[in-house]
C-alpha cells in the first residue's frame, strides 16, 4: 500500500474535486487546454461562469471596462488569471459551513483569500508575471483541513481544542490526533487531483520557509515563501480566521528570497489590506465578523 492509499484508507471519505476543476486539470495534463476550450468548460457550469465574470469584473483587477463574455476575459486578463479564477470559485464549493460546530469553515475560506491576495503581491516584488501563481497557492494552501474538516469533522475539533487550551503546534496537535498534517494530507489530495507539481509542493512546503531538504526550483522555492509570508500577514492583519491564529516566527532567508525590508511591511500590509477589501466585495462575502 502506498503512501496515499494509506491516508485515504486511515481518512475514509476525500472529497472530490468539483468537475469545472477537474476538467481544467484534465485538459491541461494533456496539454490540451487553450482559451477557447476553458471557455467551453467554465461555460457549462452557468451559476460558476457568472461568478467568475463577476469577479473579472471586479475593481479588484481594476479593468477599464465591463467584460461580458469569457474569451473576452481570457483576452484581456489573460489565459491564467481566468483559469485561476475558475479553480477558486471551484475549490470555493468545498468549503461548506457546519453549523454548530467549533469550525469556522467561512472564517477559513477568508483566510484563504487573504492569503492567496497577501501571496500575488508579495510575488509580484520581485516575478511580475507569476502572481496568479501565487494567488493560487493561497487559495489551495489549507485544502488539507478542509479534507480533514469534510471527512473527521469531531477529530478535527479535537486538533483546535488542543492548539486553543494546550497552545500545542498545529503540526504536533494534527498528528497527535489525525497521524499526519494538513500539509501532508492536501499534497497528496492536489496529487490525486492532478493539480500541476508546483502547487503540490508549495501545499507540502508551505510551513517550512527554510526549504533545507526540498530540491525545487529557486524560484518556486521564492514563491512558497511568498505564500509562507503571505500567510503569516494574513494572520497579523486578521483577514479570516484560520484555524491556526498562532503566528510563525520570519526566518531571515524569507526577507532575503523575497527581496524586501521591513521598512517596506507597512506599504506591503496597507495595499494587502485595500486589495483584500475589494476582492470581498466582488466574492460577495462579509468579513467584518472575522477581525
């Protein structure tokens, strides 16, 4: 049995990846996908492609003009904002409230964003291009506990209790309780997926900055500690609420990949904090109960 059949035999149910987001994955496996056929595919799912016009629209990428169909998004955002956008509207889907419970899944899926916005302009300092890339990895960044929270709901409620009460590490408390951490388990699950190898590694990788042991590329290796910061300023700034308010210390190789000095945090927070608001208001959501 290999590594990941074993974490689904110890999970039980996964859930799966909705079908605008497996198509995407599928056709770009292939080599298949081009713009005309992501239109296609976004097309078909009616409800997913107003929202990912609406959100093209939005102040947010600050467009001169009203787009009103998706090849003309495409055309003007480009190929792989669009992309993205629909991925996230898709992985959107999974995060479902549960009332009653000690999770705050809306919370989460806020932090999410804000990482994924905090991840894009932080990236965007020194890979101008590769800010959608970024923001991605922000948005997939916790799927691991969104699986957890999906499939061991009670389990994971242990996990909080024991970072709430006990202050214990959320990668300690995860494997106490779980066996494995969230990181681990949403590579694997993005694996399964057949999400591009750059995401799996920024997901597994996304609490380890220092990178001593992974053999990446320089620049995907920047990009996660772009997300690694991004995260960490999302917290500080309390956009969301992620199930882990406890804040990780800035290892000095993270200032030095990404290019930046403190003098320059405050400048990067104020216009985290703006984009964060506008991107909001174009998903729709109030974030004012969560800090």
């Amino acid at each position: 049995m290999n590594d990941i059949e074993k974490l689904i035999s110890q999970i039980g149910d996964l859930p799966t990846l909705p079908d605008v987001a497996a198509r995407i994955n599928r056709e770009m496996q292939g080599e298949a996908l081009n713009a005309k056929l992501l239109g296609e595919i976004i097309a078909d799912d009616t409800s997913l492609a107003a929202k990912v016009l609406r959100l093209a629209n939005s102040a947010f990428y600050g467009l001169q003009k009203q787009v009103t169909t998706l090849n003309k998004a495409v055309m003007i955002l480009g190929f792989n904002t669009v992309k993205n956008l629909a991925l996230s509207v898709s992985i959107y889907s999974l995060f479902k409230e549960r009332p009653g419970s000690a999770i705050d899944v809306k919370g989460l899926w806020l932090h999410s964003l804000g990482s994924a916005v905090a991840a894009k302009i932080i990236t965007e300092n020194i890979y101008k291009k590769l800010g959608e890339e970024a923001f991605l990895f922000g948005i997939l960044h916790d799927v691991g506990k969104i699986a957890f929270i999906n499939a061991m709901p009670r389990e994971y409620e242990k996990v909080l209790v024991l970072i709430r009460d006990k202050q214990m590490p959320q990668a300690d408390a995860e494997t106490e309780v779980l066996g494995f951490t969230h990181q681990r388990l949403g590579s694997q699950l993005l694996d399964i997926w057949k999400f591009p190898d750059n995401i799996i590694q920024a997901v597994k990788y996304h609490h380890e900055p220092e990178l001593k042991t992974a053999k990446l590329d320089p620049q995907l290796k920047d990009l996660i500690r772009a997300l690694f910061l991004g995260n960490q300023m999302t917290k500080a700034l309390h956009l969301g609420q992620s199930t882990n308010p406890a804040r990780e210390e800035i290892p000095k190789i993270v200032w030095q990949s990404l290019n930046i000095k403190r003098s320059q945090l405050n400048d990067i927070a104020g216009n985290i904090k703006s984009s964060y608001g506008l991107l909001l208001e174009a998903w729709d959501l109030e974030g004012k109960d969560h800090g």
